[in-house]
C-alpha cells in the first residue's frame, strides 16, 4: 500500500520500536513544507522540542533560525526533522540501537518529502545517514549521496553555542548550501537575489 503522511504519522505516534517511547511528552514529527526542497535532520528532541512536540525550539533552534536567514531561508520554505522522534534522557546522543529503531520511520519521511538537498544537523546525523565512522570536523561542507539525494553536513548549531570559534566554517557551508540550492532547486521562492 502506498505511504501517505497520515499512515506515517500514525506509525510513529504509535512506535514502541526503541524504549524512548517510555520518556516522552510528546513525539518530534518534524515540520515545515511536506513538498520541501530542502530537509534539515537534527539529531533528536531536547527539552523545549519534547514539551512542544516540535523539532529545534529550544536555543539551538533560535541559532537555526539565524543560520536559516543568513541564506534567505525559514522555516516556511524547509522541512526540519531528527534521526530520533523521541528525547533520549538527560539530552544524551541517541544510542545506535536507538537510532537504527527510528531510521525506517526517517526514511519514509524522506521518501514522502523527496527533498533535493538534504542538510546533517551536526554528527550524529552524518554517521546515522551517511557513514558510522563520519567526522564532522573534517568532512562538514562537503557533499555526499543519501539515497540519491545531495546531502552535506554542517555543525550543529548546539555545538556552534559551546564553541562560537566554529561559527565562520559554519557559515562556510552555509555558502556552499545556498550555491547547491541556486543549482538544484527548482521553487523560485528559495532564491533572494540580494544573498
Ligand atoms: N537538537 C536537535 O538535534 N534537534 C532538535 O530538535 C533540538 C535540538
């Protein structure tokens, strides 16, 4: 039967799949436009997203929505989502089995999005979609294949908080992104021709 975005939704209000189910408030779908061009993936639920049931609310999220503005984005025009839908404890890194509970859920919803560009949100992200062994620190800015899909990894934006030092390689992908996205992207909206 063919996915449908209620099908999914259904599916991951209901996933008992990994045991942070048991933690929850509320589960982190994502948002933004479901016909987005492009997706950014965090990498799960702090505090702020668990109570509000929506992805990058919290500090990280407003410095997001900085990184978003520097090239003309917001979140009216992107889809944002997380490796996990559910907050792991305490903010820890999202164990691998963890992680590999919640990918077919992540992947139907890449499927459904069909997105040109895809955007990891810092380290866990990269090595759940791209490689167990990525390095952020060496390999951000550079552009890989996800399913067929462009793919790139950034800092995220909680570690740029902690270490502002990392802000002007960040903003470098940034730059890369918003050429990627003049080459790719078909909606006119995406481009604003004074950035
Ligand atoms: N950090 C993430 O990776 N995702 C969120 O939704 C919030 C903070």
């Amino acid at each position: 039967m063919e996915d449908s975005w209620e099908k999914l939704k259904a599916d991951c209000e209901a996933c008992h799949a990994c045991a942070l189910c048991e933690g929850r408030s509320n589960m982190v779908f994502g948002v933004g436009r479901q016909d987005a061009e492009i997706l950014f993936i965090g990498e799960g639920p702090g505090e702020q997203e668990d109570l509000q049931g929506e992805p990058f609310v919290g500090p990280a999220g407003k410095l997001l929505d900085t990184m978003l503005t520097l090239i003309g984005l917001d979140r009216s025009k992107v889809y944002i989502a997380n490796v996990v839908k559910c907050r792991p404890p305490r903010n820890r890194d999202p164990r691998e089995e963890e992680r590999a509970a919640c990918m077919p859920l992540l992947v139907r919803q890449v499927e459904l999005i069909n997105p040109r560009i895809i955007v990891c949100l810092g380290r866990i992200a990269a090595q759940s979609l791209l490689d167990p062994d990525f390095r952020i620190t060496r390999q951000h800015g550079q552009w890989f294949q996800f399913r067929g899909i462009n793919t790139m990894a950034t800092y995220h934006p909680s570690a740029l908080l902690r270490d502002p030092d990392k802000r002007p390689e960040a903003f470098m992908d940034l730059r890369l992104l918003r050429k990627e996205i003049r080459a790719v992207c078909h909606s006119t909206e995406l481009y604003d021709d004074r950035i």
